[in-house]
C-alpha cells in the first residue's frame, strides 16, 4: 500500500473505480479500500 494519498475511496465497486480512474487523469493521487476482493 502506497505510504501517501491524496484522496481515500472506500469501495472498489464500479463506483469507487470510475473515481479513482478520473482522478488519475487530473493527477490525485488516490487508494481504493475495498472489504473483499476487486
């Protein structure tokens, strides 16, 4: 796991990964938290 983030999602879900994937293309840094497997 990354040591820094800029952002937390909580759940890995379609969701959670659309987020985290449009915040990578604006450059944030961000983890996805997910209770059971992606």
């Amino acid at each position: 796991m990354p040591e820094s983030s800029d952002v937390v999602i909580v759940g890995g879900g379609a969701a959670g990964c659309s987020v985290a994937y449009h915040l990578a293309l604006a450059g944030v840094k961000s983890i996805i938290v997910e209770g059971q497997g992606v």
